[in-house]
C-alpha cells in the first residue's frame, strides 16, 4: 500500500511541474537571459557531493557564457530519484544524478553495477566505465531511456559504518540490521556477508540508526562525515563491499531543444567537471573527510577483506547463472576492459 501511494505522489509531483514548467515547448524555464537547468539530487545540500554541484555550476554558466544557468535542488526537493527520472524523461527537469544501479530501473543489465568486489578500486571503476568500448553501450541505453550523459564520477567504495562494534569477519556481521540500497543484489551481498539486509530509503537512515532500529549501513567516507553519521555511529571498518560510480545526466527532450552552440557548452561543462571530481574534488574530500571523523572519535578499522570475498562469491555466481544475454556482455565486457587499469 505505501509502495502505491509513493507512486501515486511521484505521478502527481511529475504533473504538477509539468503544470508549472508549461510543457515541452520550451528549452527549460527562462531566468532573464539565461535558460535554467534544474539539478534534482537526493544527496544534502552540504557536503563534497553539493561542493561538486556548486563547481559544476560555475562550469555551465561559464562554458555557456552565461546562457545556462543551473539551480541547485537538493534533498529530494523536486520529489525523489524515480519523480526525478519521470521529470527528466518529459523535460519538466533538467538534469540529476544517480548512482549506476539506479538506472536497473530503466534496463536490467545496470543491475551488474551492483556486483560486490566488481573492482578494486573507484579509480579502476571510474576508467573502465569511461573507456570507449564500455561508455559507447552505456550512452546508448542511457540515450534509448530518454537521458544524455554528461559526467561521470567517482565516489569510492561503500564500507560498513554501525552502532555496535567493529567489523573484521563476516561473523562480526551476524545479527546486525545494515542498511542496503533498494536493489536485490546489494541486499543478497549484505546478506551473504553476514548481516541482516535493511533496504531502506537513505532519508530514512540516519533516524533508523538514532532509534536503533538500524545497526548500520553503508557508505563512502566523504559521504558518511557529511551526512554525520560519526555523532551516532562510533565504527566503520573499511570493507569497500560496493564500489557504484555515479553519473550526471539531463533530460535528451530538453538537451535535442538546445542550440548546437549550447549542447558543446553544457557537454564541455560536464567534461571538465568529470576531470575535477576525479582527480582533485573526491580524492581530496576523502582524505579530509577521515581526518575529520577521526578527530570526531569514531574508529576506522582496516579490514582483510578475503573472507568477505569468498561470503559474496555464490551471489556473483547466482547472479550470472540467471542472468539474461544483456547483463552477460556487459559483465564480460567490464571485466575484460578492467584489466587495462
């Protein structure tokens, strides 16, 4: 029942800005000169991920020369991922993020993103995604759904952050509600590892963990010192089970309505953001980030992550014994292309 009535709000939020934005006919809302680009994101309006969204804005408005002009909508404000993507899709709003296997909901084979130990690293992950051969069949679904990519980056690998204890083995795991994005796959992963698998809206996380309804989840080190889960959660053992790019993406309505002039502007901006985020932004936030939930006392363990490995295996292998033809090519092709980086 709540499953209906949240699709039911979405559809209703996806009308109402329809209502607002007046249609399709226009190559987004009109501020003075300048044409507005809305940038619908569930992540907080402080942090490394809002710090990237305000240098991608400078990066449009000033490859544009001021002819586009981004506004910034965090916390799910315009509604969440799924009325973002439906917006996007009719052009009632511009552009968002999401992590990879979000877009599962538009085709199956995304769901590979979701593969525990995929990678061995956010570096690997971000350039084998960005690789020609694999960035070509991932453009092109993207395209097939409605949406043109303009960035891609890198957050790391997710670790298990909790209430309890550290974690060293899979058995540390036993008993604990962790909290899992709403994918089957993660939820299998985090299972497998040894924890109680909690999918659950990431506005709802943090509460859950306060109230102790939750154990723990997890997250990226830059993302768990801005959501500030050290005031609640003393440990995070670094066992980087996930490791999901993101990517920055807006409404192919609204971008094929663009002057050719401003579609190179808008692709150039996202271009150079790309470059920034990897190299400069995310690693930079990384380290100051575990400064500072450090200094904030809580404990950040390092962790052999082989038996964690070896508890993930019979998920990988269910996963591509039913996979469908899709999810296979592109599996082979991820690792293929991996070992290049």
């Amino acid at each position: 029942m709540k499953k209906i009535v949240s699709l039911f709000c979405a559809a209703a939020m996806v009308l109402s800005m329809a209502a607002c934005s007046g249609g399709s006919n226009t190559a987004g809302t009109e501020d003075g000169n300048a044409t507005v680009v809305k940038y619908s994101v569930v992540f907080a309006s402080s942090g490394t991920q809002a710090d990237g969204a305000a240098v991608l804005s400078d990066l449009i408005e000033e490859h544009s020369d001021g002819r586009l002009k981004m506004e910034f909508y965090p916390s799910s404000q315009l509604g969440d991922k799924i009325a973002t993507f439906e917006g996007l899709q009719i052009a009632t709003i511009e552009m968002t993020e999401c992590a990879l296997t979000d877009l599962s909901t538009f085709n199956s084979m995304w769901s590979v993103f979701s593969l525990p130990y995929l990678w061995d690293s956010g570096d690997q992950a971000i350039q084998t995604i960005m690789d020609l051969a694999v960035s070509e069949v991932l453009e092109a679904d993207m395209e097939a759904n409605g949406f043109k990519i303009i960035a891609w980056t890198d957050l790391g690998s997710r670790s298990i952050v909790n209430t309890k204890r550290p974690i060293n083995t899979p058995e540390d795991l036993h008993g604990l509600k962790i909290r899992c994005m709403e994918d089957a796959v993660l939820a299998d992963a985090t299972t497998a590892m040894g924890a109680i698998a909690t999918p659950l809206a990431f506005s709802e996380v943090y509460t859950g963990m306060q109230q102790g309804t939750l154990d723990g989840a997890d997250y990226q080190i830059p993302n768990v010192y801005a959501s500030a889960w050290q005031e609640i959660c003393p440990y995070m053992s670094l066992t980087e089970h996930f490791t999901i790019p993101d990517v920055v993406f807006v409404s192919k309505a609204w971008f094929d309505r663009l002057s050719a002039e401003d579609q190179q502007a808008l692709l150039d901006a996202g271009q150079e953001f790309t470059e920034q985020w990897n190299s400069v932004i995310w690693p930079n936030a990384t380290d100051t980030a575990r400064e500072g939930l450090e200094a904030a006392g809580m404990t950040i363990n390092e962790v052999d992550k082989e038996p964690f490995i070896e508890a993930v295996q019979p998920v990988i292998d269910e996963f591509l014994e039913n996979a469908t033809d899709e999810q296979k090519n592109l599996y082979n092709l991820l690792i293929k292309t991996r070992e290049k980086y």
